[in-house]
C-alpha cells in the first residue's frame, strides 16, 4: 500500500512571517502616500493634492531646488562606489582563489572582520583618521611634510563625495570578494587546468573561464550595492557637505521640518528613493531568472 507523504510548499510554512512584513510595508507605504499627497496630522490639509509633486519634480521650493542636484549626486555616488567596488572584489576573489589551500581561512576571516564593523562607526573612523584635523594630518604636520593641518587634503566632508565612496569602497569590496570567492572555490579546477593545457594565457583563462563563471553572482551583489548605497542615509549624513547632499539626508532634512507643510516634500523624496530601489530589485530579479 502506497503511502501518500504530507507535502506543503514552502512558501506555506514563510506564510506568517511574510503576511506581518507585507502588513507593517503595506501600511507604511499607504502612510508615507497619504502624507505626500499632503494628508497631514497637525494642519488643516485634509483634501488631496499634488502640490508636493510638483514642487519637488519640477523644481519649486526649497526642496525642488536641491531635488535633481541630491538625486544626480547620488547616483554619481552609488554609481562609482558600486563600479570600484565590483571591479576590486572580483580581483580579490581571484586573487584569494589562486592562494586556494594556503592560509584560505585567513583570508575569509580578513574579510568579514571588516563586515563586522558597522558602516557607521567605519565613517566614523574615516573621519577621525582623514579630516584636516585628524590623526594623519597631524602626523604629516609633526614631521615637517605639512606645515599645518589645514593643509592636508580634503579627503573626507568634500564636494565631490570622495569620503563616503572610499567608506563604501573599503566595505563593499570584502562583501563582493565573499561572494565571488564562494563561487570559485564551489567550481572545480579543471576548467582552468583544461584552458591552460590547451594553451590559453593567464588573461585568456581569466576572460573565457573566471569571469562566465562569476559574472551572474557578481552582477546580483552589484545590484545590492548600488541599491543599499542609493538609499542609506548614516555615511552621507556623516562624511557629507551642506550641497549637495545625498537624498536620503535630503528627505529627512525636509521631514524633520518644523513647519508639517514641508513634511509632504520629504515624504516624497523618499517615495523617489524606494522607487529607485525597487526598480533596482526587479532588474534583480529579472535577471537572476534569465540566468537560473
């Protein structure tokens, strides 16, 4: 006799979990629609309107006058950080890989002591050891290469951003090293041995064999950089300028407004940012389908 096994997907059993964060992001994002389209407690708006849409995309007002500048800088911003980042993790990985059986574990272990640290307390180090009043400036005073600490570069709170895409940088290469790591050390060897018994060079293995193989993994955790980057409000927030500022800091400025008028803009800023982001995720995804 044939014995039918209880079987559920596995979606089922995620159901709880899924129905509470779909809940508490459905309403959030009802919440955050009702205040941008200037639904507000504490004044006396209580019709719909676009007024806040328009002043932010076509350039009224305080917030439509920094809008285009803060969202191209943060493009710029997560655009660089997400490119170094890509390019240094994949040569690290490969680099770590071919050091494969000798000291692999201390390798791992570098890498994610620097996840370890939050983003935050990196900048925060950043700022103490690169500002022209901090640690390295002083040192280069103290032996003569500078006269004075003001005239160390400005590497950190700068006009360009260059703080916060090294912060980025420095924490986003180990991340997508451990990614592109894993792949390689998951794939066999024979691959690289077969292309160079047949002659291929050290650059030809590299493009033909290494890269069709990581490429769809580096790729996802590309994505999910520039996505986090684009969005994360403590570094810019910390190692930035007055102008032009990152969204994120953007929105809470607007948000955090005493008069509750401004409080719509900031909302929709922020709608911005989470369209960004999910458009983001669905190339993600979209991609990650093409390739499965």
């Amino acid at each position: 006799m044939n014995k039918q096994s209880n079987f559920s997907p596995p979606w089922l059993s995620l159901a709880p979990a899924i129905a509470i964060i779909g809940l508490l992001f459905g309403v959030s994002v009802l919440y955050g629609l009702a205040q941008s389209f200037g639904i507000l407690t504490g004044t006396e708006q209580e019709a719909l309107n676009l007024d806040a849409y328009r002043n932010v995309f076509a350039g009224q007002g305080p917030a439509g006058r920094e809008f285009w500048s803060s969202f191209g800088f943060s493009l710029w911003i997560a655009g660089i950080s997400t490119f170094v980042s890509a390019i240094g993790g994949f040569f690290v990985a490969v680099w770590l890989n071919g050091r494969r059986g000798r000291g692999s574990r201390g390798d791992t272990l570098a890498l994610n002591w620097n996840l370890a640290f939050p983003h935050l307390v990196w900048a925060i180090g950043l700022l103490l050891f690169f500002s022209q009043s901090g640690l390295l400036a002083r040192i280069l005073a103290s032996m003569g290469i500078i006269q004075t600490p003001s005239q160390f570069p400005v590497l950190v709170r700068d006009r360009l951003g260059i703080g916060i895409i090294v912060d980025y940088i420095s924490k986003e290469i180990p991340f997508l090293a451990l990614i592109v790591l894993a792949v390689l050390r998951s794939q066999a060897e024979n691959f690289e041995v077969v292309a160079e018994n047949l002659g291929a060079s050290r650059w030809q293995r590299l493009r033909y064999v290494t890269i069709p193989q990581v490429l769809p993994s580096l790729l996802s955790g590309s994505l999910l950089v520039f996505a986090f980057v684009f969005s994360a409000y403590e570094v810019p927030a910390l190692l930035g300028v007055r102008y032009p500022r990152m969204l994120p800091v953007l929105a809470l400025e607007f948000f955090t407004n005493p008069d509750l008028n401004s409080r719509a803009e900031g909302m929709v800023i922020s709608l911005a940012i989470t369209v960004v982001v999910m458009i983001i995720a669905a190339i993600s995804i979209k991609f990650e389908k093409k390739i499965g």
